[in-house]
C-alpha cells in the first residue's frame, strides 16, 4: 500500500510541477508499524520491503521532506484506500463508494 502510494503521488508530483500547480501532500495511514517506519526511515517489522518491494525505507522519510509531506494517521473506519487494497463487505465498499460519489443507480433504472 504505502509504497504504491509513494510511486503514484510521486508520478503526479511530477506532473503538478510541470504545470506549475501548487499543492499539499498529506499522507494517510491506519497502521502504525508502517506510518512510524515512514517516519523514521528503519523497522525491523518491516526491513523485508527492500527484497520485496524494491525500496528501502530510508528513501520514503527523505523523499517526504523533498515533497514537504506530512504524515499523518487514519482510521481504518475512514481509510478509502481499502477499498483498493482489500476485499470488504458490500456494506462498507457502498459506503466507500457513496463517499467518493459513486452511488448505485436505483434499481429501476439499472441496466442489464
């Protein structure tokens, strides 16, 4: 998940900076062995991500300052990347998608 993330926003970073377009990053995460790793830049729970991830944890606290990020902690109730990453009740996945605004149609108007 996290480094995913880091591979995406760093892509439209760099398009945000082509177009001259100010932004803010503010990086959400529910779990707290990672979001400390981040911080920190080591976790022995986590040294295996340089093998099987191909990045190693130093790099994402460096990268979060060049991009001036904060980091910050999410609750899993709140957490929309989930929806992504994980396999969810269809009562939370509609909950997500209400939230983002993707709403079923009624069922009058459904097609198929």
């Amino acid at each position: 998940g996290i480094v995913d993330g880091l591979r995406t926003a760093d892509e439209v970073i760099d398009l945000l900076n082509f177009f001259r377009i100010k932004y803010k990053v503010l990086l959400l995460c529910d779990n707290d062995a990672a979001r400390l790793a981040i911080e920190r830049g080591y976790s022995s729970k986590l040294s295996y991500m340089s093998k099987t991830r191909q990045i190693h944890l130093g790099w994402i606290p460096l990268y979060l300052w060049t991009i001036n990020a904060q980091v910050s902690r999410i609750s899993t109730h709140f957490n929309l990347s989930d929806m992504f990453t994980k396999v969810l009740p269809i009562q939370k996945l509609q909950e997500f998608l209400e939230w983002i605004g993707l709403v079923t149609p009624p069922e009058h108007i459904k097609c198929g």
